[in-house]
C-alpha cells in the first residue's frame, strides 16, 4: 500500500485523490436565491442524504482553493435559508456542466445553461423543470468546516416537498427504477458515470434471520482458488447448507458427476453469477465427495 497524509500534501493533490476515491456521487443541482431576488443554479457532488425522518439532505459547498472565496450558493442561503434540491439525469448533464461556469453575481444560470424555471410552493428558489425530481428544502444549519481553501460548509437542508416529473413512475412502495430516473453520477477528474443500464447489478440483502457467515463454509470450498470473495459473500449469506443427500440428487439431475472438483467450483461460481445460490451450494457440498 503506498499512503499518503493528507497534511503533508498539496491540497490540489489531496483534492484529486479524495474525489478519485470517494465517488461515484450523487449530484444536488441546487437552485437558491439572494436578497435581491437574483436567482442562482450550480451543482454539487459532495451531496447525500442522511435522514428520513425528519427528511434531512446535505450537500457542501467548498471554499475555492486558489482564492479561498465562497460561492454564490453558499452566500445565498447564509441570507436566504432555503434551496431546492434537484437531481442530474443523463440528457441533462451536459447543460448541468455548464452551469457550473463561474459567472458574476446575479447571472442567472438557469438561462445560460438554458433550463426552465419552475415556481416552487414552499421555498422562494425555483425548481429546474427539466429535473427528474426536485425537492424543495429549508436550511436548517449551516456547518462551516474551516476556513482554509478547500474547506468545506455542510448545509443541512430539510426536505418540504418532493415534487417527481409527470413521466417518472413512482412505485407504490415509493421507489423509481433506475430505468425511469436514468441519474448521473459524480467521479474523479473530468469522469461521470451513469447510474442505470448495463452499469447497473442487483444484491440480495442479507437474511433477516442469521446467515451462515464464511467462517462457517467447509475450507475446501472456502480457500478455492476459484471462488473470489464476492462468491463467498453470496455463499454465507444462507441460513443452512444444503444435505448430501439434496446435493446428489441435483447433480445427477444435471449430469455433474463425472466432474473434478475444479470443474465443479467453477460450475458454482457460474450458477452464482446467475445468483442461482442454493444449486451454487448443491454443487459445492457434491465436490466435498472428490
């Protein structure tokens, strides 16, 4: 491992590797507005959520590093406590980028990067109509964390409504699929990733009743020179191993027998990237035979 201090770093460096890093990111394309009504549009990727009751969405405009000023946006809602909130989709992103552009104070950058201003119902900022979903928030704090470039401001905002586009599904239990939303994310340097698609693959959560673990998987199957960790997972992530007899039984179904043992591993690292866990599991105890 080579690493680094950060204290003994140049902060650009440290930058550039906190943001390689720590990514992908979601970004808040956030709307604010000052105390002459001048409305102002920028985006920001060091944004999450952190709370769903009360509904609480942070995101962090840092201090510049090679002037150490503050943005616009965080002037604006240090006067003006209020913002929205609204998410990139793909077919944004490119005006979004450009909305990133460093302009004086007061222009108005939903015209410049040509986005639609959309009234809001509890908040004075406008929402960005062209956003998949706007979220219309009230500051409730501001946390400054230094004053040094590159300092960071955690604006802690409390979501009042939560407004979704006409043609963006909601599902009952309130999800949207990541088809429908098509979000981008944030990463190092000049990259973006798409959060839907082919990047996209699913995860069984864990059993609500105790799983095996992988310390209790037979060390034959455990130290394979076949199965990677991420198998593993997958493997003790089942309340109980399945019988000899069971094992035997599908693997005749399927015609396994006559396999050695590295053919049987990796015909359970194929089931399992089929997430076909338990015939993974049949095949693995048939191979403690061999």
């Amino acid at each position: 491992m080579t690493t680094f201090i950060p204290k003994e770093q140049k902060i650009p460096f440290v930058f550039n590797l906190l943001q390689s890093a720590v990514a992908p990111r979601p970004i808040a394309f956030v709307s604010t507005i000052n105390l002459k009504g001048q409305v102002n549009l920028s985006p920001f990727s060091f944004f999450n959520i952190f709370s769903v009751n009360p509904p609480i969405l942070v995101f962090s405009p840092s201090r510049r590093v090679r002037d150490n000023t503050t943005k616009h946006t965080l002037q604006n809602v240090e006067k003006v406590p209020e913002c929205v909130i609204n998410v990139v989709s793909y077919d944004m992103v490119e005006q979004v980028n450009l909305a990133s552009t460093e302009y004086p104070e007061g222009v108005n950058e939903f015209v410049k990067a040509g986005f639609t201003e959309q009234p809001s119902i509890y908040v004075k900022p406008p929402r960005v109509k062209e956003s998949p979903v706007q979220m219309e928030c009230k500051v409730k704090q501001i946390i400054p964390l230094g004053e040094l470039p590159g300092s960071g401001n955690l604006v802690i905002s409390e979501v009042v409504a939560i407004h979704v586009r006409e043609d963006i599904p909601v599902l009952e239990n309130g999800a949207i699929l990541p088809d429908k939303i098509e979000l981008v994310s944030r990463l190092g340097l000049d990259f973006y990733g798409k959060a839907y698609g082919s990047c996209l693959f699913e995860l069984a959560k864990p059993l609500t009743s105790l799983g095996i673990g992988i310390d209790n998987i037979p060390e034959p199957i455990r130290y394979s020179s076949i199965l990677t960790g991420n198998d593993l997972g997958k493997l003790g992530n089942i309340a109980q191993i399945p019988t000899d007899e069971d094992a035997q039984k599908f693997v005749q179904e399927n015609n396994y027998q006559d396999l050695n043992k590295d053919m049987l591993h990796t015909t359970a690292k194929h089931l399992l990237s089929q997430n076909k866990v338990q015939e993974a599991w049949k095949v693995l105890v048939y191979s403690l035979q061999k």
